[in-house]
C-alpha cells in the first residue's frame, strides 16, 4: 500500500517540538520540490482541474449526493465571525469557534425562507456551507482557513458584478444580525455566525482525474473531486491504526490532515504545537509501525504551503546515516 498525506502548515511554526517518527520518515525519505500554493490549488492539480477559479462550491454540492445541474452556478458561502477591530475586521473561520449540524441547518433554513429559495442555501457541513446567486459576478477564489487571523475587507471590492455582490452580502449580514441562534450562541459566550465568506464560485468541472485508489477527508471540497473521479472517499477517522483496519490491503490512497491552519492561525506557535504532537501520536507514529512492519510500503507527505513533498519506502529506513533533525530543518 501507497499511503500519500497532504498536511498544509507542517513546517509553518516557528516553535515546533520534537516529532521522532516524522522527523525519521523526512529524514529517510527523498524530498521533492515545487511551487507553495493553498491546499485548494494542490487538489486542483492533483485531480486535473484546469478551471479558475476552483468551482469549490459545486463539487461541495456534488459531494453531498445532491441531484445537481451541472450547469448549475454554485460558490462555498462558508460561516464566519468578523471580529471588529480598530481598521478592518479580523476573520475567524468556523474551524476557531465551532458551529453545529443543528445550527447550521437552522441558518440556512432562515436564509432560503429570507432569500425565497428552497436551495439558495445548504449546510453542506457545520462549517462548510455553499450558495446559489441569482447572479453572476467576482467572487473570492481563496477559502477562509488560509486568510484565519486576517485582517479582511469583507469582500467589498471592485470587479464584475460588485454592486449585487456586496448588496447580497450586506443582506446576508444583516439576516444573520439577530438570529435566535445568534442571539443564543452570544448568551453562551461564543462568537456568533455574523458573515459568510463568498468564495470558490462556478459550475461542477466536466472531469476529475487521479490515480488514488481512495481519498480520506473532511473536506467535501475533496470529497467532491472523489465522486467526479469516481473514487472512493472516507470521513477522517481518529487515526491512522483505526484508518488502517479499514483500509485494503494495497493500492493507493490520499488522506488529507488539516487540522493545522486554523491552528497556528487562531491560536499561535503554542496551538500549532499542541496538534502537530497530537498528529505525532495518532498518524504519523502508527505509520512508521506499519512500514516497518510491511503493512504500509511507502508514505508520503505533501506540505503545499512548503512547496515540498517527502517519499519514504521501507528500505530507507536502513539508511541509519541520515540522522533524523528538528522538523524546522526541513523548512
């Protein structure tokens, strides 16, 4: 078996602590470089996707099994809080403050009935939702985890269709003002859902195409591109020992750990670290034992933000004169 890893941010802290099982398999392993770009570019090319900007909110939509037209235009419409400071407002993605199936569904049920459609507005996942403009225009093409801790415009921009674009917003915004779940969400102490970022706007892509036997993600951006490929997808389990047992016995296979932007993002160095020994004990550990072991033949790992990737094979590992170094050495 062939187990590829996308990991965005591996390398982006400037505090990380010792990982010895990573820190082993890119030390064994053979690198390779190419240019940084976002998670989203990556899977582009990965699966053959030469349309700009990425239609992330029609594969979303094709994600979801949802009979769709593919000449259907769809953009991700993705919950956020805008966190009003002294200039422009920072952005924090539904990853920093969590939001429920529960809650995203009553959102999007208030906005179709504000809005007067039955699918202007689907809750994909709790923090992933999408939309259907009864217009066309510019829309961003970057997603919120890579601008997490920014300071944003909140999209008012120039560009085709700008004026119906940041009117559509402001409605939006001012639906989600006094919502109950809003309101609620304050009287608990959380941030509440005061936005939606606007992005990834298109039709589904005639074809997708990639050599993975299966894709395991929590991103039904991902899971989108899968089903046009005709690929097999999976919800990221815990970790790689109960990914394995579910696992074939062969072929080759993409698991993408995101877990990280938001992280460093929202919460610093410290947070950063925090998950990355997290991803130590439950991913990267358990794979170094199934190489050795023969379970796993090789593992990769891509770090698109680092415009690296890392190949390891069996073998390497008797390569004991390339001794493992802290992972910033790698940067």
């Amino acid at each position: 078996m062939h187990c590829e890893l996308v990991v965005p941010a591996l390398l982006a802290s400037r505090e990380i602590p010792r990982l010895p099982a990573l820190e082993l398999l890119l030390a064994r392993g053979r690198a390779e470089h190419r240019d940084t770009g976002s998670l989203e570019d990556w899977l582009a090319d990965a699966f053959a996707i030469d349309e700009r900007p990425f239609a992330a909110g029609a594969l979303s939509i094709h994600a979801s099994g949802a009979e769709n037209d593919r000449a259907c235009l769809w953009m991700r419409a993705d919950p956020v809080h805008l966190r009003l400071g002294h200039d422009r407002p920072t952005l924090v993605p539904a990853a920093g403050f969590g939001i429920t199936q529960a809650e995203a569904d009553h959102f999007a049920a208030s906005l179709n009935a504000h809005f007067g459609g039955e699918r202007t507005f689907v809750a994909v996942r709790p923090g992933q939702w999408c939309a259907r403009p009864a217009f066309e225009g510019e829309f961003d093409s970057v997603a919120p985890l890579n601008l997490a801790g920014q300071a944003v415009d909140a999209q008012l921009r120039e560009g085709r269709g700008a004026a119906r674009r940041d009117a559509f917003l402001n409605e939006i915004q001012m639906a989600l003002h006094d919502h109950p779940a809003n309101l609620a969400r304050e009287a608990r102490g959380e941030p509440a859902v005061n936005s939606l970022w606007l992005w990834g706007f298109g039709k589904l892509p005639d074809s997708a195409h990639a050599d993975w036997h299966s894709i395991t993600t929590n991103e039904p951006l991902a899971e989108g591109l899968a089903r046009l490929a005709g690929m097999r997808s999976m919800r990221l389990p815990a970790g790689a020992a109960e990914w394995l047992e579910r696992a074939p016995e062969d072929g080759k296979h993409l698991i993408l750990l995101e877990e990280l932007r938001a992280a460093l993002a929202l919460g610093g160095d410290e947070a950063h670290a925090g998950r990355l020994a997290g991803l130590e004990a439950r991913w990267f550990a358990p794979l170094l034992d199934a190489l050795r072991a023969g379970r796993v033949g090789m593992v990769t790992f891509h770090v698109p933000d680092a415009g690296a990737s890392w190949e390891t094979v069996r073998t390497d590992l008797r390569r004991f004169w390339r001794r493992a170094r802290p992972l910033g050495a790698f940067a």
